[in-house]
C-alpha cells in the first residue's frame, strides 16, 4: 500500500493532509487506489474526491466499474456513471 493511500486511510491526520494525498494519487494517475478509496465508504468528503480525480484521470473502465457496484453509495454510483 503506498504512502499517500496509508495517509488517506488514517484518522488521525488533518483533513488537509488527507486531501493532499488524495491530491497526489490523481497526480500519479494511482486509478486503482482511487477507486479503492470510492469504494470504502469513507467520509463523503473523501470519496468525492477520489471519484473526481477518476474523473480528472479518464479512468472510463473504473468509473463504470464503480456505476455498477451495488455497494458504492448511489451518489456516486451515478456521478460515475455521468462520467463515463
């Protein structure tokens, strides 16, 4: 698991420095992680913003991955599916 994914994952760090590691994931195109961390059901916060930096990467085959996924909260079901 790379460093940036393991600061998202931690509770214990700042909001901002959550966001920059999410920030850092769509800089290194991370589409897996990204989608992983839709996945989670984390905070909404930071789901959204995986799911945009998805959208920021053209990753098309996650997006529709995650349209599908009955697990995924139906917000962001949708939002992928408007992206792809």
């Amino acid at each position: 698991m790379s460093q940036n994914m393991q600061t998202v994952l931690k509770k214990n760090v700042s909001e901002e420095k959550r966001h920059e590691a999410i920030d850092e994931l769509i800089r290194s195109r991370d589409t897996t992680n990204l989608a992983v961390l839709v996945r989670m059901n984390l905070r909404g916060e930071f789901c959204h913003h995986a799911l945009r930096g998805l959208v920021d990467c053209n990753a098309t085959d996650e997006l529709d991955d995650i349209s599908t996924d009955s697990s995924v909260e139906p917000l962001l079901r949708k939002r992928a599916k408007q992206s792809v």
